[in-house]
C-alpha cells in the first residue's frame, strides 16, 4: 500500500486521511519513549551509571522511574497535544506528498527500473515538506517536555506559542530547521528505501505479494531501526538548538549554550566528547523500532479498511 499501486482506488483525501490517522495512533502509544530521548539529548552532563557522577539520567528505566517519582506517570505523556498536532500535519503531508510523487514517477516509467531509488528521492522530499509544516509544533513540544512541573515556563500549548513568539519572534519557531532538513531528508528517504527493501524481503520469504500487518510491522520496524542509527546526531543537535533561550531550571542539570548548528557540534564535541553526539540512543532506538512500526503498519491498514469500505 505505501507507495503507487495501480490496484489501489484511493484519491489523495484518503491519503491525506490515512497518513493522519497513523500518525495519532502512533504518537499516542510511543509518548513515553519520546519523552525520555528527548530528556537524554538535553543532558549535558554524561550518561553514565556510576552513582558518584552527578548525571540526572543514567539509563532508560532509572529515568522512567525518577520521572514518574518526581513529576506524576502523566510526566511521560508530557507536551502530547503538540506532539500530536506534529504527528497529524507531519503525517498528514509525508504520506500525501509520497502518494503523489511516487504515482508521477510510476506514470514516468521511472519506478518500475529504480524502484529502491525513486522511494529514497521521494521519501525524501515529502519527509521535508512535511517537516516545513509542523515544524513549529516540534519546537513547542520540546519545550513543554523541557520544562519541570513545578517550574512551569508554559502553561498550555497556545500559551507557550504566545510567548515563545512574544519574547523571542516567530522565527524562533523554525530554529533547529537546518539540521532538521539534513535529518530528514536522508533519515524520510531511507526510512522508505529500507521499508520498500524490507518489505520485499519478507514477502519473497513467506511467499506471498499481500501487505499483511505483520509484513508492514516487521518492515517499518527494521526501516525506523537502521534509518534512525544513520542520522542520530542531526537530531540530537536539532533538539539542543530548539531550547536556546529557554531556562530549563537547576532540577535538569547544566543549561547548554550555543550559537548556531556548526557552535553547536564544537561544543558538543568540546565539552561531551563523540558520544555526547549519541546521548539518548537507546530509547531512540527503542522509540524508532516502535514507532516505524506501528507508522507504517497503520497507514498500510487504514488506506486497506478505506478500499474494502469503497469496494463494499
């Protein structure tokens, strides 16, 4: 179903139906592991699990058990109404831009020859549009996952908009847009490839040419494993960038500073070393296996319930 299909009669509100409706079951289920990789990234202080080093967060289940002991279980769902404004318009615009692009390539006879090839390209631009559209959204949560529950900065998400654009201009709703783009265009693009891989590897091992739960969950979730390992570091910057700015409280550690992406790296560098640039990995990891799956393997069974309810 991802990607053109001459057998499939669904017009591009379908898609655009399809692609939003994943994105919600996913954000819904996968918060948690959200909140957590993002806590990690923001660390400055080493992930370590020596007790003597003073690092807040030393590994997945220490930092879901002290999240939960300081701030509520609601914590791990914090800034989900953004995020799940970020998932409808992200998945909203990736699935219909790679439904229509795909679908032009087909018609150009390109697909057939270089099928591998045209779902990176194509994966690649609606992974950028989409990112363009609900980026701010992105910036927003952050920020709500950010902050500690009794040092509130937001109150709501219209609240931090507000004052996010009152004391620091809009453009500080796409900051972090640079590195974003040189994520997501090679992670969206071989995050398609690898699903289109994956998926024909499965298929040609069971014997079978029908898209299954089971074949969209297994090849989504090999997808988000080995795209999410490729471009890690981009969005471990991308997350320290948004938060410029932005007074975090004593609770979280050290506040990092710094002047643009390349600033960013150095210090990075400088004062984390290489893995300072792999903070956070693990749950990311988790997050990306979980979340591809159940992205694709949703989308794939949404666009099928829409077909059988056409055909009916």
């Amino acid at each position: 179903m991802v990607g053109y299909d001459p057998k499939k009669k669904l017009t591009e509100l379908d898609y655009m139906f399809a692609g939003s409706a994943s994105g919600v079951i996913t954000r819904l289920l996968c918060q948690p592991l959200d909140v957590l990789k993002i806590r990690f990234q923001l660390q400055v202080e080493p992930v370590v699990r020596n007790v003597a080093i003073s690092s807040k967060y030393r590994s997945i289940f220490q930092a879901t058990n002290l999240i939960i002991q300081e701030e509520g279980i609601k914590a791990l769902w914090k800034g989900h109404v953004p995020g799940q404004l970020l998932s409808i318009s992200y998945g909203l615009a990736q699935f219909t831009t790679f439904e229509v692009l795909t679908k032009k390539s087909a018609n150009l006879g390109i697909t057939q020859k270089w099928d591998v090839i045209v779902h990176f390209m194509c994966g690649s631009i609606s992974g950028c549009t989409a990112t363009f559209v609900s980026f701010p959204f992105d910036v927003v949560r952050t920020r709500l996952v950010a902050q500690s529950e009794s040092n509130k900065i937001y109150k709501s998400v219209p609240d931090a908009f507000h004052q996010i654009v009152k004391q620091e201009g809009p453009l500080v709703l796409y900051r972090g847009m640079l590195p974003t783009f040189m994520q997501v265009g090679p992670h969206a693009g071989a995050q398609f490839m690898f699903y289109k891989i994956f998926d024909k590897i499965y298929k040609n091992t069971v014997k079978t040419d029908e898209t299954t739960f089971t074949s969209s969950t297994v090849a989504g979730s090999l997808a988000g494993f080995f795209a999410k390992i490729v471009v890690y570091p981009l969005d471990l910057i991308k997350k320290r960038l948004q938060i410029q700015g932005f007074k975090r409280g004593e609770m979280f550690g050290e506040n990092f500073i710094c002047n643009g992406m390349f600033n960013c790296m150095s210090q990075i560098y400088k004062r984390e070393g290489y893995r300072g640039y792999f903070k956070g990995l693990n749950a990311s990891l988790v997050k990306a296996v979980a979340t591809s799956a159940l992205y694709f393997s949703s989308y794939e069974m949404v666009c099928e319930a829409i077909q059988i309810y056409r055909t009916t």
